[in-house]
C-alpha cells in the first residue's frame, strides 16, 4: 500500500513538473514568434539586430528537445534509451553555447559600432549583416557540436536517466566541466565583460550628447547579456557542486528551478528589447495597431 500511494505521488509530481514545462515552453513560442514578426516590420537593421534574429530562433529550436522532456514526464520509458538521452544532452549543450556566443556577439557588435562608428558601418555594409550572423551562428553551433560529441563520445563523461529534468543529465567530471564550462560560460563571459569596460571607457572620451547615447546602449547590452547569465549561474553553480562534492546529493528542488530558470531565459529578451529598443517597441505598435507606421521614424 505505501509503495502505491508513493507511485501515485511521484506520477502527480511528474506531471506537475511536466505541466510547468509545458507552459513555460508555449510562452518561448508565443514571445519568439512576436519577436520575428516585429524584426519583420523593422525599416533598417544593424548586425545586432540579425544577431537576436539568430538569438531568437536558437530560443525556439531548444523548445524541441524539451518537448521530448515533456512526454518523458508522462511517459518515462521514452526517456529510459540512453542514446536518446546522449543526443538529447548534446543536442541541449550545443543550443546553450550557440545562445551564449550570440549573446557576446550582440555585445561586441555594439562596442564596435559606439568605438569606431564609421568602420563599423562600413564593415556592416560590405558583410551584409544576415550573411555574417548566419556564418556566425552556424560555426559556433558546428564547433560546439563537435567539441560536446568528441568529449562524450570519447568516454570523458558518461549519461544516465534524471527523474527530475525527464531527460539527461550528465554524470560531469572534472575535465568535461573545465573544457565544456570554459568554452561556453567562462570564455564569453569575460568577453562580455572586456567590451563592456571598453564602452564604459568611451564614455569618459565622448560628449555630453554621445554619452547619452552609448549609456543608453549599455544599459540595453548589459542587460541582454547579464540577465542571460544571471539564469545559467544556478545551474553552472549545481554542476561545479556536484563536480567538487560527487558523494553529496544535490537537492532535487535546486536542480530542478536552476533548469527551469534556464528555459524561461529563452522567453526574456522580448521583454528585454520591448523596453530598451525604441525601434524594436515602435514596430511592435505598428503590429498591435496602436500607432501608425507614418508615425514611426527607427533609430540606427
């Protein structure tokens, strides 16, 4: 008898969880959806802007393996093949790092469009922005993919079943967190963190007028690229825990809301350029029919 009430309570959490999971991923849908839409209307376009473009259909691909996470909650045994599990796990690894390197990329995009204006939109015009996001973005998801496949298939880590997350956790050691960690966390971040300085730097040099400018563009990266990792931290945080303390157990809640926590990042940046990007809140008016398109005039 207890061992059935225990069953039933376990499928009542699962579902639960699967039910959270399931709503959290038709809102990235419903968001990203709205974001291309309003890129669609927009008159002029900077390589940032193609950059969030790529951000934001790698914010709907990862809505595809979590899906497969959703049915493993109601249905378990679709989630019990391990080579299910590894291509789910690095197929998830590989979305992360491609959404952490556009970040960056976001980032530099803006520190060299604010250092050296001029070069920089000559650079824009002989690249072509699409072309460069997409060369862009497609190396650093073949890159990734290949790092993340040679270190799991080459016997560095090992997969099994998590009742938590319904899909596949690794079981981490050290070397594949250092060079996983690094590549895609630790890297980019210090990256962000240079060409911010740089920004802040600029600053000091410009006029009162230019300086409201680039404050206001700082203010817009920082809080693109800090929000994303102010939601991987938790996670990144668990992983090194349980790399450091491999005998303790880390609880079940704390995994489980640092993951969630990653997934509901993906729905964030709507709401981030909705109130940091007039261009971006202009022709989403235009979409809702709130102003009309006479009325907008797009900044650079």
């Amino acid at each position: 008898m207890d061992n059935l009430s225990w069953t039933r309570n376990e499928v009542s959490v699962s579902s639960g969880r699967g039910t959270v999971l399931l709503s959290i991923l038709i809102m990235i849908v419903i968001t990203n959806i709205l974001n291309l839409i309003t890129f669609k209307h927009m008159r002029r376009l900077q390589l940032q802007h193609y950059l969030i473009i790529c951000l934001t259909i790698v914010d709907l691909v990862t809505v595809l393996p979590h899906l497969v996470a959703v049915v493993g909650y109601f249905q378990g045994f679709v989630v019990l093949n391990l080579a299910l599990c590894q291509a789910i796990a690095i197929f998830n690894h590989t979305v992360i790092a491609a959404t952490t390197w556009i970040h960056c990329g976001i980032c530099i995009d803006k520190c060299a469009s604010i250092i050296q204006p001029l070069a920089h939109r000559e650079f824009v015009r002989k690249f072509q922005p699409y072309r460069l996001s997409t060369y862009f973005s497609v190396t650093v998801i073949v890159l990734t993919f290949a790092l993340i496949s040679g270190t799991s298939f080459g016997g560095i880590i090992k997969t099994e079943f998590n009742s938590v997350v319904a899909s596949c956790i690794y079981d981490i050691d050290l070397s594949y967190c250092l060079i996983v960690g690094g590549f895609y966390i630790f890297i980019p971040l210090a990256t962000a963190l240079v060409t911010h300085i740089l920004i802040i730097n600029e600053i000091r040099k410009s006029n009162e007028r230019r300086q409201k400018r680039i404050k206001r563009a700082i203010k817009t990266t920082a809080l693109v690229v800090g929000i994303y990792y102010i939601c991987y931290l938790p996670y990144l945080g668990c992983v090194i825990f349980q790399v450091v303390f491999p005998q303790q157990k880390m609880l079940d809640i704390l995994e489980y809301l640092s993951v969630q926590l990653i997934i509901l990042n993906s729905s964030m940046n709507f709401f981030i350029l909705l109130i940091c990007n007039k261009d971006f809140s202009q022709s989403l008016k235009i979409i809702l029919h709130f102003k009309k398109s006479s009325e907008v005039n797009p900044e650079n």
